[in-house]
C-alpha cells in the first residue's frame, strides 16, 4: 500500500486525497489550520456567519466527479440551489444588467445603453462557448507533468486556436463598444488574478461558464463544501491533521521520503504539495534541491492580485443587492493600472458583494445583512504599500464608497466589522505574496505555461494547486486535484 502525504487541506489537496483513498492509497493529510479549507474558511461572529473566501460557485461537475469516483452521491453530502440571478451588476451611470440563464433577457438590459452592443451579445456567447470547449479538451482535463504532455500536438493546436496573443479586453472590443459591457465581461480576468487588459482571450470562457451553465448556491452557506469533502475525505479512512505544519519536504537520492513537522517525521512514498508551490518550493526545500526552479526564478513569476475583504454584520437589509453584486467604477482600467503598475490599492475599486440573505439563507438575524465585500488589492510588495500603517485609512475610504452606491447606513448600522488583508491572507495560507491565485495569467507563458504538476527535480513530488497547471479558480483547483490523484494510480497501480 502506497503511502501518500497531502500538504494543505484546501479543496486541491483534499479533491486529491479522496481519489487516492478512494483507490487504496494510504493518504494523511496536513493542514496547518486548525480547519480544512485552504482560502475558504468559515468565520463566525456572534450571530452572524461569514464564509471567507471563494463565493462564485460554477462548474458543479468537477465537484461531482470527487463523490462519484469515491463511489459516492454528492446530493448525499452537500446541497446546490439555482440561482434567479447569477450576478447583478451595477454601472456608474446608473445602469444594470441582471446576468441571467436567459441571454435574451440579457441582451434587453443592454440594449438600454447600448443597441448595438445587444445586438451581438448572443454572437460572443457563441464565441465564448467555443473557447470554453477547446479549453475543457484540450488543457482543463489533462495534466501538464511530462515532456511528452507538452509535446502532444492536439494541446498545440488547441493552442492555437483558442486565441493566445489577443487580449481579453481587445477580443471584447471587437464585439462591444461600450465600457459597461466591457467592464462587466472583462471582469472575468479578475476570476483569476489577473488584467483583463493583459490577459488572453480565452478567459472570455468565463462569460460561457457563467452565463449558459450557470452559478449555483449552496445550502447552508458556500464552506458545507469544504465539510462535505472532509467527511467523505474522513470515510475513506484519510489522516486528517489540522492545525500542524509541514517545515520540511525530506528526501533521499533525488527522491522524496517523507515529511516533517513540529510533532515529528512522517515516511511516504510521494508528497502532494497542495498548498501555493511558490511559496512551498521555497520554503520546504533546500535551493540544491530544486535546480530547475531556483529562488530566482520564482523571483521572476508575477503573482495575482490579492484582495481586501471587510465581513459586515448589518442592522438592516438591502434588497437592491442580489447573491452577488458588482459595483463598477467609472474607469474600470484605472484598476489594473493601479494594482499590477502602481502596486497599490485602487483609488476608485470595483465593489464585488456576496449577501447569501438573498436567497433566505440564515447567516444573520431577521432584518440583519452579513454581507463579504471584495475589494481587489496588489500582491504584497512592501515598498508599495504598508497595509498596517495604510489599513484602517482605506477601510474608511472602501465604506464611504459602500455608502454612495446605495449602502445607505451602512456604517450607523454596523454591528460587525471583520477586515482581513493579503497580509493575514499570506500568513494563514501561505499564499505567495499574498497573491489568491499563485501566479498572474497576465502574459503568455503564464496563462499556459505555469509550473507543472511534477516536480523535475524530485521523484515522488507532486503539486496542485492554483499556481500550478491548470490554474486558479475553486473548480479547477478541484479537478487539478483529481487529476494528479488519477495520474498516480496509473503510474503505481497500471
């Protein structure tokens, strides 16, 4: 019986226990939180309940894919709800557009600013379909861990076709002329940590994945995800150790050996690193252990964007607010300007809000709002920007904001006020630069060349991951997740 150590108890790391469990692995797996989860996390604050981290729920069949190759139901262990209304969101010249299951309907709220852009909304969800197909195919379903996965021709031709030197922002001029329609699709770059006026086309896919599959709630708050994985993870015999952390990566003749921690060394025949592989690489491994990946060449990657995130327990509802509602700015560009060249928080930020009361969830008491606001934030670079110093300053100037687009009372009424910054992001989770999504897909080699999934140096080493191939995002984390687990079965079982 092979034995298998997973490092990070996000849903990567747990997707990949599962699987690996499921076909008679002996796997522990080490958090070091205190809960599974990764960047998804459960906060409670007397009566109200916030889930911190990923809200945007899509893509359901990755999920399904961990229960039903554990032989499993997953209606047996988590429960999804359709949402009416995927994402409502709100421009500042006073327009909104409900992005819903109906691209028609769609189209109509358009049309009330732009004619001609509704007229081809339809003509780009095609497109956007076809990018998410080739995508799916070619790269969302297949690891990049070998030479030879990089020399197949299908992937190339895939490549090719999905558009690699255009950019998200001019692939949707083509189709739209005006900033609101352009800012609401271009903000699919940021699902992944990036620009959508540096990053490739074809994350216009998002717009597919949203619009014509749809986004889903969960029952009891988006973290009954992170505990339906734990306890099939748990039934199917996993270690599970929280609140313990890997310090070292230990090897023997190029060859992984097991792991340490504070409470001692564990023997295995592979290591999973589950966590962010900047991060880990660096810190769990000596540099002559890893020539193809030296410190200075993680120097060299970009990292995504990191967020701002205020959890606020409010003495009122706002029924003008969906599940999930965008706040735009004005100058939509001035963002990533600031952000990714700047390096520091946008002046004028989108407001992305998630209010689960929406849908009657019980997160809050009667006539009381827990609302998880999202402010986009620059990867830390302490030259930049000081976020103890600079905190509560831009607090104040995010909630003033709150209140002119409509969050009237918002700061009389408030009961609770959590804030947590890429600081204490990086700190819990290890997130490179307190980046969420590893690395930017910001340019070319990025977007689809990002680490692989094997390491080069050391037999037996294995990463998932957001950083890693192939890419942010819960879902494909997830898949990543099953991916490298399926790998390894064929590898040690034939």
């Amino acid at each position: 019986m092979k034995r298998v150590i997973v490092i990070g108890g996000g849903l990567g790391g747990i997707s990949c226990a599962i699987r690996l469990a499921a076909a008679g692995f002996q796997v522990r797996l080490i958090e070091r939180q205190r809960a599974l989860g990764g960047k998804l996390q459960r906060v409670e604050a007397g009566p109200y309940s916030f889930d911190r981290g990923p809200s945007t729920i899509t893509m359901t069949s990755m999920f399904e894919r961990v229960f039903t190759s554990a032989g499993r139901r997953i209606e047996d262990y988590v429960s999804f709800y359709k949402l009416p209304v995927y994402t409502r969101n709100r421009f500042a010249d006073g327009h909104q557009v409900d992005l819903t299951r109906d691209p028609a309907a769609t189209a109509d709220q358009i049309a009330r600013y732009s004619a001609k852009d509704a007229s081809r909304y339809e003509t780009f969800l095609a497109e956007a379909e076809r990018l998410y197909s080739i995508s799916r195919s070619r790269f969302l379903n297949r690891l990049l861990a070998d030479p030879l996965d990089l020399a197949d021709p299908r992937l190339l031709a895939g490549l090719l076709s999905v558009r690699p030197f255009t950019t998200l922002d001019r692939l949707l001029a083509r189709y739209f002329e005006h900033p609101n329609t352009r800012m609401m699709l271009g903000r699919y770059a940021t699902y992944i940590g990036s620009s959508p006026y540096r990053t490739p086309a074809v994350f216009a896919m998002l717009a597919h994945v949203e619009a014509g599959e749809g986004i889903v709630g969960i029952r009891g708050g988006t973290y009954e995800l992170v505990r339906a994985f734990g306890r099939l993870a748990e039934e199917l015999g996993v270690s599970i150790h929280l609140g313990e952390e890997v310090v070292k990566i230990r090897t023997s003749s190029g060859k992984v050996s097991g792991v340490s921690t504070a409470c001692g060394d564990y023997a295995a025949d592979v290591v999973v690193a589950g966590g962010d592989l900047l991060t880990m690489t660096r810190a769990l491994l000596d540099e002559e252990e890893r020539p193809s990946l030296p410190d200075r060449k993680i120097a060299g990657y970009e990292p995504s964007h990191s967020g701002l995130v205020l959890m606020l327990g409010v003495k009122r509802k706002y029924e003008q607010l969906s599940h999930h509602t965008v706040f735009f700015p004005e100058r939509y560009e001035d963002e990533f300007i600031d952000l990714f060249e700047r390096k520091v928080p946008p002046r004028d930020p989108a407001l992305y809000i998630c209010w689960n009361g929406a849908d009657g969830e019980l997160t809050a008491p009667d006539s009381c709002s827990a609302l998880f606001v999202l402010v986009n934030a620059p990867y830390l670079c302490e030259s930049a920007w000081d976020w103890q110093e600079k905190r509560e300053a831009y607090v104040e100037q995010v909630t003033e904001k709150l209140e002119r687009v409509g969050l009237c009372g918002i700061r009389a009424d408030m009961e609770v006020r959590l804030v947590y910054t890429p600081e204490q992001l990086r700190e819990d989770t290890g997130a490179y630069r307190g980046a969420i999504y590893g690395i930017s897909s910001n340019s070319f080699r990025q977007a689809f060349f990002r680490p692989g999934n094997r390491s080069r140096d050391i037999d037996g080493l294995w990463f998932v991951g957001g950083t890693t191939h192939p890419g942010g995002g819960t879902p494909v984390v997830t898949a990543c997740g099953q991916l490298v687990a399926e790998r390894l079965i064929r590898e040690y079982r034939g």
